[in-house]
C-alpha cells in the first residue's frame, strides 16, 4: 500500500508526462517569469566550476529544458509552465544560495547534493509551501537552521548532512509535521535535541551523530509512533543517562550512541522487540550486562565501558541471528558462557561473525566458542588482554584468539565482492551479464547506481545481500536476474556502507524513458518507502552517483556518463527523449568540446594533464597479463603490480579489484590531484586505464617498497636514514599545503603510504583520500577546516577530526606526528591496544623513553638529535589543532636536526665531490651486511647512495630493489 508521499512523487511524474505532451503539441507553452527570475538569481549567486549550466540561457527554462530543471504545466488553459523541480546533484556547484529560490512556489524538490556550495541557507527557503524533498547535503553551508524552515510542513525528507552547519536546533522543527527523515548528522549543531521533535508523528529516521549535542535528551521521543532509527553517535558533550523511556519503543530498529559520555547503567532490553541493532560503546557506562535481552538483535556494542560481572548466558542463548557481539576494554569477569558459540550464527563459517572480549578480567574458556574461529577466516573470537584465559591455550590457539585485533581487517574483507561475471569480454560500454534475463551470458549496458546506506542495522551485509536485492527489485519491478552487486566499502568507523548497483536491462541497453523511470525511482526515494524497505535493516540511502554510458543511433558514437547523467537530470520525463538527441545534434553541429579519447575515459568535469590514458590491453602487456609474478604488493582496494611498458619504462601499476568498479571517488580524485602536483617527494603519476569495468592506476616504479616495511625488525637503519624519510616526507605535504594551487590535505598520511626509492628518498602517495584544501590566508596558512565524512586509518587518525569530522592541515600534522614515533620506536601505531602517543608519553612520565627507541636504529646517533625528534613528534600529536605545529614548522625543525647529525659525523670528503659522505652498514636480519657510502649534499641537505656489495654476501630481498 503506498502512503500519500508516494502518491505526491507520482502525480509529480504524470504532470511531467502530460507537460512532455504538451511540449510536443504547443509552441505557445511559456514558463512563468517568477520562477526565471528565480532560476537567473540562484544562477548568479552560485559558481559553475563545471560549466553545467551553461544552456541556462534565455527567458524559458521550461520550454529551452534547462538543465537540472524540470517543470510542470499547473495552468492548462494559458500553458503556463512552473518550476517543480531543480535536480543538480554533483553539478560542483559553489558560491552561495540566493534568497530568490523562495521565488519558486511549485517547487516539490531541491537537490543540491554533494557541491561546494558556501553560506547560509537563506530564510526565503521557508516559503516553498509544497516542498517535499530538501535535500542540501554534502555541501559546506555554515551558519544555522533558519526557523523559517518550519514553514514546509509538507516536506518528507530533511537532509542537512556533511554540512558546517552550527548553532541550536530550532525547536519549531516540531512543526514538519508530515517529515519521515530528519538527517542533520555531520555538522556542528550544539545545545540540546528539542523535546518538540516528540510530536512528529511520521518520524522514522532521526540521524544527529557527529555533532556537539548536549544533554538532557527527550524523553518525548516516545511519543512517535514510527519511530525506527536514533542515531546520536559521537556528540560527546551529551553527558546525561539515556531516558528508560526509550528503551519501550517498540519500533526501534536501531539505537546507536557510541562516544556520547552517556553515564549510568544499561536497563532491560526485552521491550525493544524490533530492536536488530545497538550500540552505546565507548561512554561510562556502569553496572551489570542487562541480562533481559531482544531476541532480535544482530549486533550488540557495549565496549569501552565500565561495565562489571559476568556475562549472561541469555547472549548465548537468546541471540540466535548475532553477527557482532563487542564488550571489549570493560571489568567483566567469570567464565565465558557455554551457551555463547552454540546458536545457529556459529553453524555457518561461510558468514561473518565477531565476537570481541578483549581487555577484560575473564577466566574461563568456552571450547565451543574457540572452535569456531579455528581455522575460519570469517568468524573473529577475540580474547587478547584477557590473561587468565590466554595463559592456559595451547599456542595455535593463543596465535588465533589472543593476538591484538580490531575490526577494521574483518570490516574490509567483508567489504570484497568478487564478482561472478564469468563471461567473455565485451565490447565497451557494455558488460558481460551471466544468467540473465534471457539465462545465457550475453553483453548489456547496466545503469551503475552509487548509493550509501546512511544506518544500517547490521554489522555485516552478507547476510542481507539477498534481502536487500530483492528490495530493489521489487521497487523497480525488474528480475533479481537483472541485479548484480558489485562492489562493497565501509567507511572507517565501519558505520556506512557505500555499495555500486548494476541494473541491466532485458535488451542491450537501456532507452532514455527506462533510465529517466529508473532515476525518479533512486532520486525521489521513492524507493524505499514501502513498508518492506521501511521496516528493514537496510535503513536510509543517500545518491551518490546515477549514470551509465549509452550508444547513440548516430555515427557509432556514445556519450559519456557524465553526459547521460546531465542530460536526464536536466530533461523533463517525456521531453528528455527529445532533449537527448537534440543536445547530440547540437554538439555534432557546432563542434563543441568534442571529447578526446583520455576524457571519454573519465566523468566530465575531470581536469588532467600530462598523464596518458593507457588501454587494458597495453597494461595486461606490460605485466605478463598481470602474472602472480609481477605481484608486487596488495591492500584493500587490489593488487599492484611490476610492469615495464613498450619504451622499457619499468612501471607500478595499481590495479582495483579485478572486474570491479570500487572506489570510483578515490580513483578519480587521485588521477586529478595527481596529474597537477609535481615534486620529487610525490610520487609521480604516469597515467592510468578505465575501461572494460577496470580502474587502474599506473606510477612510477619506487624500488624499495614503503617505509612500514622497512620498520619491520629486519635491517638495520640509522639516525640518519631515519631523519632523511621523515625531512623528504615533510617536504612533499608541505609542497600540498602550502605551494600547490589550490592546496591539498592528503587525509592518509601513514607509513605505508610513504615509499622509498633506491636512495631512501621519500615519496608521499595514495591521494584517493584526498581533498582540496581552503585557499591560505595572508599569513600563508590555510584558512580553515574542511567538514568531510570520517575516512582515514585507524591510529593515525586525528582525535580532534575523528570528534567534530573538520580536517585541517593540522590533521595532516598529527598523522605525520605518527610517523615520525614509528621512526623513533619502530612500532606500529596501535599494538596491543595501545596507541603510540599514550605509550610513549607513559614512558616519558616513567623515565623509560630509552627503552622505546627502536633497536634496530643502532645506537649511533646525538642524544640531543633524538629529543628534539621526540619532542617534535609529540607536539605533532598534540589533541587540539591548535597545540600542533603546521607543517612549514615541522619541516625546519627536521632540517635543524638534519644539521646538526651532518655536524656530529666526522664526514670525510668522497673523492671526486664536493659533497662529504658518511659511511655506515645495513645488516639485514640475516645477518648478511653491505657497504654503503652515502654522498651528502650540502646544499639541499639530502644524500645519495652507491652500494658496494661484497660479492660472497647475499643481500635480503627486502633491502634493495625488488
């Protein structure tokens, strides 16, 4: 039974069919001159980068179909057209709304999904009475919520999200009285949650997380009936009990408030007999497990508490559908339960499963429990910090369950889809299909469908994959057969999931009305709002990207998926047919921007230079048709591989999960960013592939691997080497902060994104994380924070982005910080559950920093060069971006105590240079040794290496180039 919200979006698209009609029958049809005056207004206030509104011309946005704008006849006796809806999701728009957008009285929605668009959102917002769909998300708008917004009190769907939004919530929010979705996370709203939103009696999803809320929360939230999802994670001032009341909603699917300084104790569960998901980990909670717990439940998250006792068998016994059961770094003690391992979620090693009870007191084993993870990589028993337990296993057991671990390792396996595509090759844009519509394999072109589920109720999705699908299908009313996931990432809190959609259809392609229905289905969410999808664990979506490529009737050519995209987006339903082929004309015609073959290979507003668009089958060449043995490394996203192309050049190239589409973000803004920095502690990118559904990156080939492994206790590796990595590395993200135009945060600084070439100079890579940074100020810093979805490593990870999500060249800081203790102590930035910083600073307290220091840096080296290192590196890591050096800062210090090492070595002349050379030797955990003579230059204080090898000693592979 669909409600009036669907009934709303569906008369929206037959007025759109009927004003496609009259579009074709009337020339006289004319847009109403408010809304153009509207539309020129919001044009001027806003910036094109793109120059996606360029046919924004004239006086009949209706009628000319401008795009983005789609519109609707309300007057059929004077075909007067009015503006409906403005669809401009991705435009990279910037500048700022302009008030005469409230100008716009038919509008039913406004999508401005993910731009740049700066400012406030103006009041005038307030008078689009039919609003139905807001949607301003994944913008950088500042400022607070105009209580005008009150006024639409038709609007559905409030997305605010990843803004800088700030300042109270306006209690009239209460007024949105037919709202379903409020979405306000990612922002930097303060003050307390209004007891008003009590009254809205359609409210399903409330997403305030990641914000600076405060306590007392609403015990009126009760008082909504359709209540599903609260998720409140990460507002630390909270501070306050969480209101019993909320735990006799019967509606709540998800509760979620991790890392909200919650106090007191967990009451029963019983009541909450929907509830699938809960996590209230990482506050001061106290007291005993609640042991009256919902059958329901997938995932439980109590960690990081305090909480005290033994752990009740009803988690054994009651939780028969568990995928994560996490009490990890409490005081709980006893046996572990012999009903925990028994229930049917142990009886299928093919699925995921964690079960983390980490840092506790227990004492007693659960045989059942350790059987199950033996041997599988898909279930997770952990019991490391557990010291009674761990002493007693025998040591293949010790090795399985009682190592140090944490979710993000079984967080991206689940996140790998291998694809069971299995047909030949086809031709682009088309893609193999196998057991399709038709039951043969055969070559379609699939709409990619780019949709991140916002808060979803589960910790792994395996085993809601099929439900999901058959969701989806049925909503589009199309065959599972026409479905095929293709690729899974979580973010790195592992609280969203990102996912790519394909959508074949039962011929070869898809024609303009079937993809435009397909569109309306994902951008008006109708979608999801049956009472299936409703009541899933699946949750709230938001569009992140909608296209795919399709072959044009005229000369053989086919227009991108940037073009397709715009074109729908802009088109009304019926007219878009006709707007299709007249743009194709038009651009044929006029020979406008005419695509070469490189940008065809990339989205539309891609801006490269001097990379080269290399085909799959020059890199299938170049690595033995990507042989094991040219496998030279791997990570979440593929392999890498050794090539060497046609003109002998020797080649990394990085190669996405074979036959998948992941990470188009990340892969797209890396060869952007990259194509445009060039410095000698960058790595350089030579070019790259998109076709055939593959995404590969092609570098240059740096030798000597990355600096994580060079930190694994297998050489020897001076002071010197030591400060030479850490300067180079500081060098190139100071270049990105401060000389590239514009600048650049990288958001991964780690050291296994730092390589090494044969001479141990550094160079920064990976930039698929990377953002473009504010313009600096006139002092030369930048000018402020930007607010972005939580990415990044865990353990290099800024505390202060990981609490507010704003990341500034101070967050680049604090990862380097990092790097610069793994140099100093050589180990990893978490072990053993604990950070780097906490342990380092615990040893300066206790006067055991010596016994910190890394072994294998030999002993060779000024003391007073070594704390001024350290000192450095904590000042790195300081909590507040403001206690942090910026990264020019940084930079002189190591050039400071480049010096003052190049002063404490008697450094002889080399013959035939003017530059002095130290000598020392690299051991390799063999024992095997090579001389080496390092050539110092004085003038830009970096050395060269010439190796001199004894020829009856063997040199570890993992020295030297691979």
């Amino acid at each position: 039974m669909k409600g009036r919200s669907r009934n709303i979006v569906k008369m929206a698209v037959l007025s759109l069919m009927v004003n496609g009609l009259m579009l074709c029958m009337s020339a006289t049809a004319i847009s109403d001159s408010i809304d153009t005056s509207a539309l020129m207004a919001f044009k001027r206030g806003v910036i094109d980068t793109s120059n996606k509104l360029s046919n924004w011309q004239g006086d009949d946005p209706c009628g000319d179909q401008w795009s983005g704008v789609l519109c609707n006849s309300t007057n059929i006796a004077t075909n007067v057209l009015r503006v409906t809806e403005l669809r401009l999701l991705n435009y990279n728009l910037g500048g700022q709304l302009a008030p005469e957008l409230g100008n716009l009285s038919q509008l039913v929605c406004l999508d401005l999904m993910w731009n740049n668009i700066t400012g406030n959102i103006p009041p005038t917002i307030g008078n689009l009475q039919n609003l139905y769909l807001l949607l301003l998300n994944g913008n950088l708008l500042i400022g607070p919520i105009p209580s005008e917004i009150a006024q639409l009190t038709n609007l559905n769907r409030l997305q605010l999200d990843q803004n800088q939004l700030s300042g109270p919530l306006p209690p009239t929010l209460g007024n949105l009285t037919q709202v379903r979705h409020l979405h306000l996370n990612n922002n930097s709203f303060s003050g307390t949650i209004p007891h008003d939103l009590g009254r809205l009696q359609h409210l399903s999803h409330l997403l305030l997380d990641n914000n600076n809320m405060e306590g007392p929360l609403p015990v009126e939230l009760i008082n909504i009936p359709t209540l599903t999802i609260v998720q409140l994670d990460n507002n630390p001032n909270i501070s306050s009990m969480i209101p019993l009341e909320w735990f006799q909603i019967p509606t709540l699917i998800k509760l979620s408030m991790r890392n909200c300084s919650l106090i007191g104790s967990i009451p029963d569960l019983g009541a909450l007999t929907n509830l699938t998901y809960l996590d209230l980990s990482r506050n001061n909670l106290n007291g005993t497990l609640p042991s009256n717990i919902s059958s329901t439940l997938t995932t439980v998250n109590f960690g990081n508490n305090y909480l005290t006792g033994v752990i009740p068998d009803s988690y054994g016994s009651e939780l028969q559908q568990l995928q994560a059961l996490q009490l990890a770094d409490n005081l709980l003690s006893g046996s572990i339960p012999a009903s925990l391992g028994s229930g049917q979620s142990f009886s299928n090693p093919k699925k995921f499963l964690l079960v983390d009870l980490q840092n506790n007191m227990l004492s007693g084993l659960n045989s059942q429990l350790l059987s199950a993870a033996n041997g599988s990589t898909n279930v997770g028993i952990w019991l490391a910090g557990n010291q009674k337990v761990c002493s007693i296993l025998a040591p293949s057991l010790y090795l399985e369950v009682c190592m140090e671990s944490d979710t993000t390792t079984i967080l991206q396996a689940s996140s790998s889809l291998t694809s069971n595509l299995t047909c030949p090759s086809c031709p682009p844009p088309n893609m193999p299909i196998i057991g399709g519509p038709h039951g043969v394999c055969q070559c379609a072109t699939p709409i990619a469908v780019v949709i991140r589920l916002k808060s979803p109720a589960f910790t792994f999705f395996d085993r809601f994959e099929q439900e999901f699908l058959s969701l989806v299908s049925s909503a589009l009313n199309i065959s599972l057969s026409q479905l095929e996931m293709w690729q899974l990432n979580w973010d790195a809190a592992g609280k969203r999931l990102e996912m790519t959609l394909l959508i074949f259809p039962l011929n070869s392609t898809f024609d303009t009305a079937e993809f435009q229905s397909v569109y309306n289905e994902f951008a008006s969410w109708d979608l999801s709002q049956g009472s299936n999808w409703s009541l899933s664990v699946i949750g709230p979506y938001e569009l992140i990207m909608f296209g795919t490529a399709i072959q044009s009737t005229s000369q053989g050519k086919r227009l991108s998926t940037g073009s397709i995209v715009g074109i729908v987006m802009g088109a009304a339903f019926f007219a878009s047919i006709l707007v299709a082929f007249a743009t194709f004309l038009i651009l044929h015609q006029h020979g406008k921007k005419r695509r070469t073959p490189m940008e065809s290979m990339l989205p539309p507003g891609i801006k490269i230079a001097g990379v080269k668009a290399f085909t799959f089958e020059e890199l299938a060449n170049a690595t033995n048709n990507f042989s094991p043995e040219n496998e030279i490394g791997q990570g979440g996203y593929g392999k890498v591989y050794r090539g060497t192309l046609e003109d002998n050049t020797v080649v990394a190239i990085k190669r996405a999960q074979e036959g998948s589409m992941q990470g188009s973000h990340e892969f797209y803004t890396e060869i952007e960013l990259l194509s445009r920095v060039h410095h000698r502690n960058l790595v350089s990118l030579l070019g790259f592939c998109n076709v055939k559904g593959e995404q590969m990156l092609v570098y240059e080939f740096i030798a000597n691997g990355n600096l994580r492994d060079h930190l694994m206790p297998i050489e020897m590796m001076d002071f010197a080497t030591r400060i030479h990595i850490a300067l180079g590395t500081a060098r190139g993200i100071l270049y990105l902060h401060r000389e590239a135009d514009p600048p650049i945060f990288h958001r991964d600084i780690k050291a296994n994104n730092i390589l090494l070439d044969q001479n141990y100079n550094a160079k920064v890579a990976d930039f698929g994380l990377s953002r473009l940074a504010p313009e600096l100020d006139a002092d030369g810093s930048t000018a402020g924070p930007i607010s972005t979805t939580l990415k990044g490593t865990p353990g290099y990870m800024d505390p202060a982005y990981f609490m507010t999500n704003n990341f500034t060249d101070k967050s680049d800081v604090y990862s380097f910080g990092i790097v610069l203790l793994e140099l100093i102590t050589g180990k990893m930035p978490i072990t053993h559950g604990k950070n780097i910083v906490t342990e380092v600073n615990e040893a300066l307290k206790g006067d055991t920093v010596a016994s910190m220091v890394d072994p294998c840096m030999g002993t060779s080296y000024p003391s007073d060069g070594l704390d001024r290192l350290l000192k450095l590196a904590l000042s790195c890591c300081q909590d507040e971006y403001d206690a942090r050096p910026y990264m020019i800062d940084v930079t002189r210090e190591l050039e400071d105590i480049w010096r003052l090492i190049a002063a404490s070595y008697p450094i002889p002349l080399n013959k035939g240079s003017d530059s002095p050379s130290v000598d020392f030797r690299s051991i390799d955990i063999a024992g095997h040794s090579s001389q080496t003579s390092r050539v110092y230059n004085a003038q830009d204080m970096s050395y060269l290496s010439v190796e001199r090898v004894d020829s009856s000693e063997q040199i570890h592979p993992r020295l030297w180039p691979r």
